[in-house]
C-alpha cells in the first residue's frame, strides 16, 4: 500500500465520518422536534426526551450512509483537484485507476462496516428505544414471537382481555392456522384456554373448527389474517447473522419470508453499492482537472447518486410486493451503481 493510496483513502474516511456527523446532527435534531411533539402531553424530562431521541436516531441515519460514502469520494477528489493535486498526480504518471483504487478500497471497506458493524449496532440502539418508548407510550397491543416448532402471537379481544394465540403452522393462501391454542388472559390471570384444530379467515370473521369447537364457532380475535400475517412477517430490524434463522422459522411456520429474504440479500448487496456510489461520486470531480466547473460537477455527483439511491428504494418496494424476483430486486441496485460508476469513471477520459 503506497503512500497515495494511504493519503486518498486517509482524505475519504475521513470526509465519511465529517458526512455522517452533518447527516447525524440533522437527523438528531429532526428526531428530537418530532419526540417533542409526541410527549405533548405526557409526564416526561427534557433528558428523557433527548435520550429518546438519541436512540431513535440511528433507524434513520442507517437508511442515508451511503448517501455519506457517495459524498466522501466525491469529496476527497473534489479537494485533491481543488489544489491541484490532481494535476500532480497525472504529470507523475497516475492514472485514474490510480486514484480510485483507494476509493474501491474505501468503498469496500465502508460497505464492510455497514453490513457487520454500524447497522447491526443501530439495531441494538433501536431495541434499546423500543424498550424505553415502552416505558412512556405503553405496549403496543400486538407481539409476536416465531420459534422452530410453532408461532405465538398476543392481540386484544373485544373485551379488552389479553387473548394468546399458539399455531403449529399458517397457510397463507388458505388464510387458516393449523394446531391451534387460545388463551384469554386478564391482568396475568388464566381465564379461558381452548384448542381448534384449524383457525380459518373468511373475510370478515375468524372460524375455529375440531377439538374445543365442535361444532364449528365464531371467534373474536380483532385483526384480519392480513393484519396479523404482515405484522408477524413484517420487518424486524436485526443484525445480518440473525436473519437466516429468522427466515427458517418464518417458513417452518408456513410464510414465504420474501421481505426478510429481500432484506438479508440487500444487506449482502451493501458492500457492492458502497463500493459503487463511492466510484460515483469520485469519478466526475477527476474530469475538473481537463476544466470542469467543480460546482456543477460535485451536483452531478450528488444528483447521479440520488438516482441511484430512489432505485434502491423502488427496487425494494417491487420486490417485496412480488412484481420483481427478490434476488434481482435486491442486487440490481448494487450492480447498476457498478455499472453506472465505471460508465462516469471512463467519461472522464483519464482511463
């Protein structure tokens, strides 16, 4: 590793971490505005509110780091040609592969620590944030819990009472549940505990059938299949090692676990659009040294890499509703911004 490749990678690390401190305060502040309106009317201190919100923050900062990694390579090239820096190295004899070969490191070394540090750490911040928002804004009335063998999952009946709900499996396409245990439960106390063989959605009523309910009967649980299928399959932010046993039990319960599949392999595909926003938004800025307007070239930059990151969204939004295979939705942001960087990187016509 020679000393330019140390020094580029040294100015894009370090105008990463600059970028995410900007992105961290704005999000932080947002964040606070927002819990202070939430706590209106709610017996809570200023620090609680702030600790609140210092532990909200990171479910929002994790969705704009590569936003950061587009801006440090952007930026570290954007500094080198400001003074002249540039000029040197290509009079020396560098290429443009000599000054991106430290930003692809970079990239890929970024892209590392979002998959395996940062975001699974946000994740542990944002459980912390549940547990304490708790505290303040009472439980929500639905958990879930999927284990190897079966799922459980708690709701309010009609009479307000606790009603547990055990199922060996779930059929989605049937909207039934199979191997069925209810439990009505009021301030801890057992009150009712009943088995079905099958738990069955019509639409518009629950209908439990065999052993406890025979003949079949009509029960109130309060949410529709639907409801209760996306909140026990929906997302749960967790790290990268976590997500393929959560996957094996959310489909040895029947589901498909296409978003937490889409999820695991975007986590995967992270590193690869690091690599390719931080080639993004270094290539443009090493065409200024052929007389480019550095300001128009940085909004270039920028507004290359805010495409890049809407697909990422709007490829995610289609796999998970199925118009798009998962694998495909998942990766193919990560290639095109590759592919879109190599295309920038030639144009400079250094390469």
């Amino acid at each position: 590793m020679g000393r330019l490749f140390r020094y580029i990678l040294g100015k894009m690390l370090l105008r990463f971490v600059l970028a995410m401190l900007v992105l961290f305060v704005m999000v932080f502040l947002g964040e606070t505005i927002d819990m202070n309106r939430k706590v209106q009317n709610i017996d809570i201190s200023m620090n609680n509110v702030l600790l609140l919100a210092l532990l909200k923050t990171p479910k929002t900062l994790v969705l704009m780091i590569p936003f950061a990694v587009l801006i440090s390579g952007g930026w570290a090239i954007s500094t080198l040609a400001r003074k002249s820096e540039l000029v040197a190295i290509f009079a020396g004899g560098g290429s443009a592969w000599t000054i991106i070969k430290p930003i692809v490191a970079g990239g890929f070394g970024l892209g590392m620590a979002i998959t395996l540090i940062i975001t699974p750490s946000g994740a542990l911040i944002n459980d912390m944030f549940e547990r304490m928002s708790e505290k303040y804004f009472g439980k929500d009335d639905f958990t879930s819990k999927i284990g190897a063998e079966d799922l459980w999952f708690r709701t309010m009946n009609e009479q307000g009472q606790s009603l547990f709900v055990r199922a060996n499996k779930i059929a989605p396409e049937e909207k039934t549940m199979r191997g069925v245990d209810l439990f009505v439960m009021d301030h801890g106390n057992l009150l009712n505990h009943r088995e079905a063989d099958e738990l069955s959605f019509d639409g518009q009523n629950w209908l439990a059938k065999g052993k406890s309910f025979d003949p079949a009967q009509k029960i109130s649980i309060g949410l529709g299949f639907d409801d209760i299928a996306q909140r026990i399959e929906g997302p749960s932010w967790m790290p990268i090692w976590n997500l393929p046993e959560h996957i094996n039990s959310l489909k040895n319960a029947g589901f498909a676990a296409k978003e937490q599949i889409l999820r695991l392999n975007r986590d995967l595909a992270g590193v690869l659009l690091a690599i390719g926003l931080a080639v993004i938004g270094a290539s443009l800025p090493i065409g200024y040294r052929r007389g480019g307007n550095i300001g128009r070239l940085i909004a270039m930059t920028v507004g290359v890499g805010f495409v890049t990151f809407i697909a990422n969204d709007i490829s995610f939004a289609l796999g998970k509703s199925g118009q798009v295979p998962v694998i495909i939705a998942a990766w193919a942001p990560a290639v095109l911004s590759m592919i879109v960087g190599i295309i920038l990187l030639r144009k400079t016509g250094e390469c």
